[in-house]
C-alpha cells in the first residue's frame, strides 16, 4: 500500500464509518452431503445434511454490508443478517441470523445495498426497502421502510442497489439511476444533489446491465461497450483520469464486454473470457501487483472467466471449469482460503469445480453450486451468513434456506 493509496483508504474509511456504522456493513457446488462443510448441530434427529437436501434450491445472491438476500427456484426472496434499517424486508428492525422470506411474491431478482435492498417481481414491477436517508429507494421520500414499497409503475429487467444509490435497467433498456448524487453517480450531470424518484440516465434504449460502487457506477450495453462515470478518486472509472466523470463515458474501444461491477472504488469486468480490473489496489482487489491503475489490466492470463463479483475491496470470481477465486480484502475471511491474509491475486477458494452465477463479495461473501446449494463465509456479526450464529467463518459453509 503506497502513501497515496494510505492517505486515501485513511480518509476513505473514516467517510465509510460514518455511513455504514449502523450496519456495523455462482452458481454451482458439491454435493449438500458434504458434511464436513456443513454448519448447524443435528436437531429433532434431522442431521444438517438432510435438512439441505430438503431445502429449496437457490438460483441467485447477493450481499449487502452485513445482509444477505437469495431467491429460491420457486421464485420466493429470503433475506437475513443486519436489519438496522429494514432492509430485510419483514417488517421490523431485528437482526436475523437465519433465512426468512420475504413476503410471498415471486420475484425474479434481488440487490442489496449496504443498508437497502431492491428487487423485481414477476411481472416486472420494482420494489425497495431499508434505509433510505439519501432517496436511494426512488419511492418520493427519504422515509426507511421496513416492507417493499413498490416504484413507480415501469416494467424493469435488473436493479443494482449500492451504498446510497439505486440503478436499473427497464425493460425498454433504458437505465435509470436514483438516490445520493454528491459524485455524480447516478450520470445525470451534477444536480440533483439527492433524487428520490428514478431519473432517466441519457437517451440510450441498449443497456443491458449496470452495476453501482460506492460513488461511481459503470454498466453495460448490448452492443458489447462498457461505460463508466461517477468519481473516479483511484481510477476506478477507467478513463485513465483522476477526477470525476458527470455522465457516462465509453471505457476503451472493446465491444466484447459480458460483464462489470463496481467494487468501492475499483472495477472489474469479463472482456472475451478475460479478466480486467482497474481503480484502487490497496488490499489487491484489482488481483495484480501495484498500485491503482486508471485504465483496464488484464488479470493474469485465462481466458476462462464467466462472471466477477465485487463490493467493498474484495472480488469474487468463477471460471467455465467451474472452480471459484477470491482476492483482495480478507480482514474478515472473507476470501475464503481459510485465512484472514489480503490477496493480490486470485486466490482459489477449495478445489470443487461445481460453482457457477453469482459470485456475490463483501466483507462476507456467498455463491451458488449447481445443486442449488448456498454457501457463505466472510464477516458474520449481523448474521449475514445465515447459520444460525453470529461467528465469522473463513472457508464456505453451507446456507438452509427453510423447507
């Protein structure tokens, strides 16, 4: 970590403290009989395993600052962990230590913000809860809600919830952005300050899927081109400036972009099955040696990456072999190699090679295998990996959702 950098994660995290203090803020797998991986004593006779085989399958994660939120194959949300603004979605403010469903909608994706969740139902309609002190619901108000209050009456593809700010993709591909603006996140030039309700982010109808970092945002079109704006403090834009960047802004020329997300303040992407990642490297979230880079670097090699995940200052990866790898950040396990050592290459998390989706990484991280089995491991003080406890884990450990 260079003086640059420690000036900036310094100043940074004091910033952060300050927001997140009240949260403390793949797919594929073995077989759910892998004891050995397993959490959870046996209860009424039922052993861990069998109360796994027995769960509904999971098809998507996401991970908030100390919450966890999944769908299940039925279609049904379930969240758990850190409750301190609602964003679990039931109605109060008590922290849960185990998976609870949300409601008994059926929903087609989910996000979690650090202190907010947003989701889409099954017939496309938009719905946002938790905290809401900087409009990032898009419901009119800055009132927190403890329930899913509905936005608006578009039809959305996706939603990506971040600290403080919402962005979607509508069925139209239009993108729209909503909440804090005080970097110009949400890509609608410098004012509002604050939108509670969704602003149209230009005039383009190709957008085809958008991800939000703690004050930057960086999404994808359908013709294969990536584009960035927000701040851009280490790089994390990937314009090559330090600055900022008031509306979207084409990173490179390469039209073979699959996939991006927005780490705090760093980026990572899959361009033609290769792994790129630029801004901020203090922890080696960008999965290479140096300090932070303001335009793409290559992630070694391989040209087998299917998908990345990032939040805070740890990614999460999996590759078309099936295999799993984590970097950066490990303050709390969150890598998953059993330690608690940063990583500034991608670090493989166990030898399966059945993880596919996802991943999802924070200061806890989750993914899927292909039997539907959740696990998590990373930070557990609000509960967020759903076993039942409160005690960080540093290698996955088997989340049950409810049969």
């Amino acid at each position: 970590m260079n003086g640059h950098q420690d000036g900036r994660l310094r100043a940074r995290w004091r910033r952060a403290t300050r927001l997140l203090a009240a949260a403390a803020a793949m797919s594929i797998g073995s077989a759910v009989f892998t004891v050995a991986l397993t959490t959870g004593a046996a209860s009424a006779g039922v052993t861990q395993a069998e109360r796994a085989l027995a769960a509904p399958a999971v098809t998507s994660v996401t991970a908030g600052a100390a919450h966890t939120c999944a769908l299940s194959a039925d279609g049904g949300l379930w969240c758990w962990g850190s409750n301190y603004g609602g964003q679990l979605g039931d109605g109060t403010t008590t922290n849960r230590s185990t998976p609870a469903r949300v409601g008994t909608a059926t929903w087609t994706g989910v996000d979690a913000g650090s202190g907010h969740t947003c989701g889409v139902q099954a017939d496309g309609s938009l719905w946002c809860w938790g905290s809401n002190n900087r409009g990032q619901l898009g419901d009119g108000t800055t009132t927190s809600r403890s329930t899913p209050v509905r936005i608006g009456t578009a039809t959305w593809a996706a939603v990506n919830a971040g600290p403080a700010h919402t962005c979607g993709v509508r069925t139209d591909r239009t993108l729209w952005c909503w909440g804090f603006n005080r970097t110009q996140q949400l890509g609608v030039g410098v004012s509002p300050y604050v939108a509670t309700t969704p602003l149209q982010v230009g005039t383009a109808t190709n957008w085809a899927g958008v991800s939000t970092g703690f004050a930057h945002t960086c999404g994808v079109r359908t013709d294969g081109t990536l584009w960035c704006w927000g701040l851009s403090s280490d790089g994390q834009l990937g314009l090559g400036i330090l600055g900022s960047q008031t509306t979207p802004a084409q990173v490179g020329t390469a039209t073979t972009w699959t996939g991006v997300t927005a780490g705090y303040a760093h980026t990572c992407g899959v361009r033609a099955g290769g792994l790129w990642c630029w801004g901020e490297n203090g922890y080696g979230q960008l999965g290479v040696s140096g300090s932070y880079q303001t335009t793409p670097v290559q992630v070694g090699t391989a040209t087998t990456w299917s998908r990345v995940g990032a939040s805070g200052d740890t990614s999460c990866a999996v590759r078309t072999d099936g295999s799993l790898w984590c970097w950066g950040k490990n303050a709390e396990g969150q890598v998953g190699d059993g330690t608690t050592a940063h990583r500034n290459a991608p670090t493989r998390v166990g030898d399966a090679t059945t993880w596919t989706g996802g991943p999802a990484a924070s200061s806890h991280s989750c993914a899927i295998r292909t039997d539907g089995g959740l696990w998590c491991w990373g930070d557990n003080s609000g509960g967020q990996l759903g076993d039942g406890s409160t005690v960080a884990r540093s290698t996955p450990a088997q989340v049950t959702l409810p049969g």
